[in-house]
C-alpha cells in the first residue's frame, strides 16, 4: 500500500488549474467572504456529495455530514454548525438530506451490529420504533427507504426544535427547513413535503410530511400488490418484522 496520495495531490493541482482558468480570480474572491445560502445535513456516505447534487461551487452550500444524517439535540458538532450557519452566515436554508440504500438506515431496521457506530444508529432505531406498527405494512423490499425518508422527517424536526433554530425565529431572521431524499439509482432529490418557515408551522408541517409519505407507500405498495397474484403474494406481505425480535421492550 502507497503511504502517499500524490494522485489526489496531482488532481487537486488540476482541478484548482480548471477552476481558474474556467472564472479568474475565483479562489482570491473567496478569501474575501463567504455566503452560503444554505446549510446541508446529509449523511456520510461518499456517493452523495452534496455540492455536485446540487451543482453549487465552493462557497455556495454549507455542509454538516455523519452517518445516516442524525440531528441528536445534544451533539455540539451539529449544533455549533447550525448555529455557525444562522448566526454568522445567516443561511436562509436548512436541508436535511437522506439517501436511498443508507447503511446506517439498513443497520437500524434490521438490528445489524455495526460497532461503536450502534450507538449512534440507535437514534434511527429510536424512529424505527416510533413508526413501527406502520413500517410493519409495508413489503420488506419499500421498508429501508421509508425509514429513510421517516428518519429525514424525524431529524427536520429535531432541527426545527433546536434553540438554535428557534431562537433564529424568535427575533424574525428568516430561516426555512427542509427535508428531502436523494435516490442513489436514479440522482434524484425528492422533496419530502417538510417546509418549515417558523416554529408555529412545525406540527402542521410535520403531520402533512409523515401523512404524504403515508399515501406515496400506500400507493407503491398497492402497486406491487396489484402485481402479484396467487402464492407469490405472501412474501409480500410478510410483516417487516419478522425477522426481528418483538419491538416491545425498546
Ligand atoms: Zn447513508
């Protein structure tokens, strides 16, 4: 094994080259500021690099990533970026971003150790057994990405009741947060239907958010449904959980 990364070092040297050439002066004008309008919370994961989803440049999106795009009201880490963000940058935008196939959502559904990182995972087992009766209606194959997209939901509102966040709004500095998916098949981001603008709408946006991700799985599942017939219905079927110890005592 290479204890040198000089490919990396190399490709830097030409990506900084192409950037200059491509708009002059573009690193000197970042000195001077910068002005990000929004904030990223997104998982760790490599394949979803946030500023190529979005196509936005160095300087344009603030970032906060860790393993399955947890928002946990104790972690400084996340805090103190959040408050970076609305108090010094004054971001208009918070984006908590999920992906389809996370392994850190796979981990949590299905009881997967992992290590120290279980201990970070549990927050995601924490919305796993809070949306479990309706997770167990759902094909074992949809079940991953509805955590997903529930645990995007989740962590939305955890940002909206940080006192970071809450306090931004207190004193009328405009802030919205946001909850989307980001589909690693097809590059997509989804908006999953959680705009938050103030701490009034939370609840209002929060109910209509879980009640739209309701009614898209029952129609996608109505689908695959519909697609079977006979004995090939049962697996189907099969409640999410079976596979799993009863959920009772978490
Ligand atoms: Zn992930």
């Amino acid at each position: 094994m290479t204890t040198q990364l000089q490919e990396l070092l190399d490709s830097n040297r030409l990506w900084a080259a192409k950037t200059e050439q491509r708009s002059p002066g573009f690193f000197t004008g970042l000195l001077k500021q910068q002005a990000p309008q929004y904030l990223w919370i997104g998982c760790a994961d490599s394949r979803v690099p946030a500023n190529e989803l979005v196509d936005l440049l160095p300087g344009e999106l603030f970032v906060h990533r860790n393993v399955a795009n947890v928002v946990v009201h104790s972690d400084l880490n996340c805090l103190s970026v959040i408050q970076f963000a609305t108090d010094l940058l004054k971001v208009k935008h918070i984006i908590v971003v999920g992906h389809s196939h996370c392994g850190g959502v796979v981990a949590a559904l299905n009881d997967v150790r992992v290590g120290l990182a279980d201990n970070w995972i549990r927050h995601v087992r924490d919305v796993r057994n809070r949306h479990q009766e309706w997770l167990a209606t759902l094909p074992a194959e949809q079940q991953v990405d509805a955590l997903g997209e529930l645990n995007v939901i989740e962590q939305a509102k955890n940002v909206c009741q940080t006192t970071v966040v809450q306090d931004t709004w207190a004193r009328g500095q405009a802030l919205v947060v946001h909850g989307w998916f980001y589909g690693l098949n097809n590059g997509l981001l989804r908006d999953l239907k959680i705009t938050v603008p103030n701490a009034a709408d939370m609840a209002g946006a929060f109910d209509e958010a879980i009640a739209s991700l309701h009614a898209r799985h029952a129609l996608k599942t109505d689908s695959v449904r519909g697609s079977l017939s006979g004995p090939e219905l049962a697996p189907a079927l099969a409640p999410a959980f079976a596979r799993g110890a009863p959920r009772q005592s978490r």
